[in-house]
C-alpha cells in the first residue's frame, strides 16, 4: 500500500496537499470570477512525482538535515507542472472525465483552460527554491518542450495513416515525452537535495526515474481498460475510439491478428470505435492472455529501475524500490485476468 511506503514522507506530502489548496484559493482570486471559482478543482491524486522528489531528497533518510523545505517546494513544483500538462491534455484529447470528474475545460470553459494550463505551469516554475532554481527550471522547461512534442507526435498518430511497427514506436516516444521524462527530472532535481550524492548517483536515478514513469504509465493504460472489463458491460475507451491504441491493443493487433499492413491496421482501430467490436475485443484479449504479456513488458520496465538502484550506491534506493515492488503488485492484476 502507497500509505505504507509513504509513511517516512506522509508529513511533507501532508505540507504539500496544504499548499496545493492554498495555491487552488489563490489561483481562483487571481483568475476567476466568482461563478468559475465555486466549480474549479485541482485534482491533487497519488502525487507520486512528489513522493520521487522527496525519497531522492533523502527525506526518508536520518541524514536528510534542512533539507525539508526546499524539497517541499521542489515536489509542489512537479505536481502542479503535471497538473497543467493535464489541463492541456484533457482539451487536446477532448476527454469527458477525468479521474471520476469533469476535466477542466468542461468546468471553466476552453478559452479559460488553456490559459489556465499556462498561469500554472509558469507559477511551477516561479515556485522552485533558490538552491536548484537555475538547474531546476531549466529541466523542467526542457521537460514542458518534450511533452509538446509528444502531443505533436500524438496528433500524428490520430491524423496520419501508419502501420503497426510505426505506430507502436509513436506510442513509446509519446509514452516516454509526455510521462517518463518529468519521472526522471523528478528524482535528478531532488537529488541535488542530497549533497552526499554523487554526479554517477544523480544519473542512476534520473534513468531509474524513467524506466519507472514508463512503467507507470502502461500499467494505467492498461488497468483503464481492465477497469471497464470488470466493472461495466458498455466498454467507454476513449483512446481506442480515437485512434489512440495503447499496448493491450497493439500486442493484441501484432501477435494475435497479426495485423502488419497499413490497411488492416487502419481497419482494426476504426472498428474499434463500434462497442460490439470493442467488446469481443476485450473478451478475446483475456482469452488469449494479452493481459499477462502486457505485464511482463510492465515487469521488464521495472526491472530496468530495479537495476538502477542496483548499481547505485544512493542510501535512498530501499524506499524507491518499495515504489518498484508497488508497482509489481498491480501487475497482478493483469496477470489474473490470464
């Protein structure tokens, strides 16, 4: 359980759930009119981009000194960098939920979202402490420009007729621009916390970063669809029908189908859009055990992090790897429905 693994940092993500809320009634008397403020919400979720920062800070750790304060600020500064990516996302993808709620375009209104995105992703940045705040913007706009270009490379893949082998390469850049990389800024950043950290220490856990953010995202991928396969009959997969296939779809299309022309790729994903189609889909999908070899990919992704930590000397690496055995659990599911 997360509250388990968090429980050396609960006080400091405690801080930052508080500073969120101040930056939410702060937000609104800065922006909005009266009747956007009663409807706005930042969905502050998991925040484990946070919890990256704060174990790569050395919180959890007796030797962690002074360095609280600036790790908290550092970690506010990722989650409110992922919240505006999201903001951004859900106009671009014209999602209908978000996390069991409106998405905030549909709150506010589009105009209102998009500068929204932009207010907040500027105030991220402007929050960063002044002992990383040259090294750590800097990433963090490096950052903001890979995410776009995964939004470009995702609208590519909506527009532009591929076939799969393409395809599936677009998916792993998207997957890891848009998501992988703030994972890994997270855990480099906050490890300029540590002084007793080494450049080789940092580096470690940078690319264990990523290999966990890529891990993290197919697994969400994925349990969206195995969500609507044990909880509902009407499948509601926006991805699918909008011509983004995640890696249950295109493992099912490649190793079962074996689907490799252009044409029968393009007629796979538009028949997609059709919930009968969509529903023997899912059903074949278990049948065939997709859903155990999309873990072992998952597993394999958290095996790399695993080796990262390995080959680090870093006093942290236990309570990054209780994140990592986190992560193997939910595989099981997946792997149940084998």
């Amino acid at each position: 359980m997360l509250s388990e693994i968090y429980r050396p940092i609960q006080s400091v993500l405690d801080q930052i759930e508080s500073d969120l809320s101040e930056f939410e009634s702060s937000l609104k008397q800065a922006t909005f009119s009266v009747s956007d403020s009663k409807h706005f919400k930042i969905n502050k979720g998991k925040k484990i981009r946070a919890a990256l920062v704060l174990f790569c800070a050395g919180l959890a750790s007796e030797e962690s000194g002074d360095s609280s304060p600036d790790a908290r600020k550092v970690a506010l500064a990722v989650e409110l960098l992922h919240f505006a990516s999201l903001v951004h996302d859900d106009i671009l993808d014209q999602e209908k939920e978000r996390r069991g709620a409106e998405p905030v375009y549909q709150q506010l209104s589009l105009r209102k979202a998009v500068l929204l995105g932009d207010y907040i992703m500027a105030q991220s940045l402007m929050g960063l402490p002044e002992s990383v705040y040259e090294r750590g913007s800097k990433s963090l706009l490096s950052v903001v420009s890979q995410m776009c270009v995964g939004e470009f490379i995702q609208l590519q893949m909506r527009e532009s007729i591929m076939a799969l082998p393409e395809y599936r390469q677009a998916y792993q850049e998207v997957n890891f621009r848009k998501t992988a990389l703030l994972f890994g800024q997270a855990c480099w950043i906050g490890s300029h916390l540590s002084p007793q950290l080494s450049p080789s220490n940092r580096e470690h856990l940078q690319i264990f970063g990523e290999h966990f953010g890529l891990a993290f995202q197919l697994l969400d991928d994925s349990l969206e669809i195995t969500d609507q396969i044990t909880e509902s009959n009407t499948p509601r997969n926006f991805d699918a029908s909008q011509g983004i296939l995640t890696l249950p779809y295109l493992i099912y299309a490649d190793e079962i189908l074996k689907i490799h022309d252009v044409s029968s790729f393009t007629q796979f994903k538009q028949q997609l859009m059709f919930s009968d189609y969509l529903m023997h889909t899912h059903r074949k999908m278990i049948e065939d055990g997709i859903f155990s070899r999309v873990a072992d990919e998952i597993q394999l992704e958290l095996d790399f992090s695993a080796n990262e930590l390995q080959d680090n000397s870093s006093p942290f690496s236990a309570n990054l790897l209780l994140l990592v055995d986190h992560l193997r659990e939910k595989c099981l599911v997946l792997k149940s429905l084998s």
